[in-house]
C-alpha cells in the first residue's frame, strides 16, 4: 500500500514535468527558448518516473538499480543534443519569429 | 610503469565495472568478473583517443559536485517549469558569452552539460580554442551575475576537483593526445 502510494506519487509528479517541457517546446516563441524544456523539465520527469519503476520492481522482490543507468545516460547525452542543434541554431543564424525577442546573433 | 600500462584509467575501469554491475542487478561472482574484464579491455582498446591530461584530483569533491548538480537540476525543473507556465512576455532570452578558466577538454565538457541542466542555462558553442562558452539563457535580469554565478558555483568547483590553477595548462594544446 505505502509502496503503490510512492510509485502512484512519482508517476504523476513525473508525468506532470513530462507535460511542461512539452508544452515548453510548443508554446515559447523562438528556437533557443525551446530547447529549454526538453533539456530540463524532461529530465526530472522522466527521471521520477524512472525511480518510481525502481522502487516498484524492488518493492516485489529483486534489487532493481539499472533504471539509474538509464538515467545517468539521459543526463549524459541530453546537453549533448541539446549542444548540437544550438550549433546548429547559431550557424543558421536564426532568431526569434517574435520580434520582441531579439538575440545577438554576431557568430 | 607496469601499473599503467594494465590499467591507463584506473578510475574508468572502476566506472565499466560498476556500470554493468548495475545493468545485471546483480553482484554475483559471474557479473563481478564479467564486468572486470570489461574494465580491463575497454580502457585499454579505448585510452588512445583519450584526452587523459585532466585527471580526477579528488574523487571525494566530484561526489560533493555530483550532488550540487543534482539538486540544481531539481532547483532548474521548478523555475524552467513556473517560467514556461508564466507569460513569454516577461521572459527577456539572452546570449551571452562566457570566459573559461577552465582549460582541458574533460572539465570543459562537464561544466557545458552542467550549464545546460541546471536553471535556465543552455550551452549553445564552444569556441575552437575553448576559452569561452556561448550560453543561451531564458531568461535573465542580469547577465554579470549569471556569468558570476556559473562561475562561483561549478567552474571553481571543477577547478578543484581537477587540480588544476587557472593560469596552468593554459600553454596546453587543445585535444593534444599524450603518447602512450
């Protein structure tokens, strides 16, 4: 019961990150802006839904750790996407579509 | 030294092994010597494209770092997640340049992907002779204080943990491969 409790909690709190960083992507209004939420709020949504798969698997028996490997994957290789399509933003030369949100772009 | 030469990355080797102790979930005698063997070969087939200058001064303060970025990532979810709520109008997006004190590949990575994580920051270039870091942030009041916050908070840190002064390593080449 404590266990379903926990595993429920951080399934939700994790969805609920999941969502914002979605929702980041579509509703800010330039290219660099964007790569913020996938970047964080992902990380740490799917982060907790990853350790509620642990402390679910563990709670029927069997140590179950490799969701944290998963993890440490994601938070390596997440910057390093994040750093490309960035470059690649600069050497497009785009800014903002809202011209309220000027970038300096002197590459 | 013979020492080196059957483990050129003692603190890699550690890694693999305890990386696939974890996939296995398990510490049975199989998985134990599988994962030596992993930590044994894996260096040594891999260590030549290695920048292996930067070394690990201080185990005990990468943990201490681990554990700064992980909470600031927790910090970051909850600001990116009230500033993509709020309004885009009272976000003022900005690029801003950083000076590095930093000098080898290895640290340089590490503060980058620590930069992009953690609250608002995304690091968007290095430069080609890695002195500066160009860093998109969503927003930000005051770039000098951003700058001095990364800065305070990771860069010196990483400074530590490598060993290492700002004025040395800065006649090193970039990416310059030690012989092995």
């Amino acid at each position: 019961m404590l266990f379903e409790l926990i595993v429920s909690a951080l399934i939700l709190f994790g969805a609920a990150f999941v969502l914002l960083g979605s929702l980041g992507l579509a509703k800010l209004p330039n290219f660099f802006m964007r790569l913020h939420g996938p970047t964080k709020a992902s990380t740490l949504g799917v982060g907790s839904i990853l350790l509620a798969s642990a402390v679910f698997f563990t709670s029927r028996g069997g140590l179950s750790v490799h969701e944290i490997l998963i993890l440490v994957f994601l938070f390596l290789t997440a910057p390093i996407s994040a750093l490309l399509m960035a470059r690649a933003g600069l050497h497009r030369r785009l800014s903002g579509d809202n011209p309220s949100h000027k970038e300096k772009d002197d590459d | 030294m013979r020492f080196k030469r059957i483990l050129p990355q003692p603190f890699l080797s550690l890694v693999l092994l305890a990386s696939w102790l974890v996939i296995n979930n398990s510490l049975a005698a199989g998985s134990i010597v599988m994962g030596a063997i992993i930590g044994l070969v894996v260096p040594w087939i891999t260590h030549r494209f290695w920048d292996i200058r930067a070394r690990v001064g201080d185990p005990l303060a990468l943990l201490g770092y681990a554990g700064v970025v992980v909470a600031d990532i927790i910090r970051a979810n909850f600001v990116v997640a009230r500033q993509v709520l709020g309004p885009n109008r009272a976000l003022r997006s900005q690029l801003f340049e950083l000076d590095l004190d930093l000098r080898d590949s290895l640290p340089i990575s590490i503060l980058a992907a620590t930069i992009t994580l953690t609250p608002g920051t995304v690091s968007c270039r290095i430069s080609p002779d890695q002195t500066r870091i160009w860093v998109h942030a969503l927003h930000s009041d005051d770039i000098a204080e951003d700058i001095a916050e990364i800065k305070q908070r990771y860069e010196s840190r990483l400074q530590r943990i490598f060993g290492q002064t700002a004025a040395s390593g800065r006649t090193d080449q970039p990416n310059s491969r030690v012989k092995p």
